[in-house]
C-alpha cells in the first residue's frame, strides 16, 4: 500500500524499534511507497511512512533491497556530501563513508551481509541514519 510521508521532525527524531517477523508489511509498503516515488526518492525508512520499525528499503539500481534490522558493520572512505529527503525540505551537508558492510535480514528472515560503495552505500547510510532518529 502506497503510504503518506512523514514530515513530523518529533516523530522522525524518535528511535527505532527492532523489527519481527509479523512486520513483512511494513517491507511491502515501503516498496509500494519507494514505486511511487521513484522520481524523487532512492530509498526509504519505515519511520518515513510511520511505522517505528528498523526496515529500510535502497534502490540498487534494477532492484530494491528492503533490510530488516540493517546494521553498518563497517566504513571506509569518508568524505562530504549534500542530501536531501522526501521528509525534509532542501538539501543538507552531511559526512558518508563511500565503501560500508551492512549486516541485516532478509524478506525470509535469513542474515544477509552486503558490501556497498558509491551512491548505494550513501542511500543506504541515509537510511540508517533514519532508524537512530538522526535528520540530515
């Protein structure tokens, strides 16, 4: 179900709860929503459609990856960059690291370890960033 973005600063600054196997919705919406907002946006948080639960979806590229608990496991690389989010208006100066390991579940509830770089590892530190409450 394609839903409503967030733009409440208080309930976006609110810290995730770890995500169980009965939230799987959250991940389907989260990619109806992401579809919809393909133009604008390359990733998404569930706490940007109000749902308090550690689940992130990226785009990478052909696919969207949704993630439950997604963990950065480590960095490399920092530099500076500018973002913006559908949450927020404008763009923002923020610190990433251009190569991270993410460790999170899959849709089937198996661990998953993933290496990204570039464009993807920003999306997917943007994300994250989310689950914590930390606003560009």
């Amino acid at each position: 179900m394609i839903r409503e973005i967030i733009t409440d600063h208080f309930l976006l600054q609110q810290k995730a709860q770890v995500a169980k196997k009965e939230d799987l919705w959250i991940g389907q919406d989260l990619q109806d929503t992401l579809a919809f907002y393909r133009q604008e946006c390359l990733g998404m948080a569930a706490n940007m459609i109000g749902e308090q639960k550690r689940i992130v979806i990226v785009s990478m590229g052909f696919i969207d990856l949704v993630m439950f608990n997604p963990v950065m496991v480590s960095k490399k690389g920092i530099y500076q960059t500018k973002e913006s989010c559908l949450s927020l208006s404008g763009y923002r100066k923020t610190q990433r690291y251009d190569k991270i390991t993410v460790e999170y579940l899959d849709h089937n509830w198996r661990p998953k370890r993933l290496n990204l770089t570039g464009l993807t590892a920003q999306i997917c530190q943007h994300e994250l960033d989310h689950l914590e409450g930390i606003l560009i």
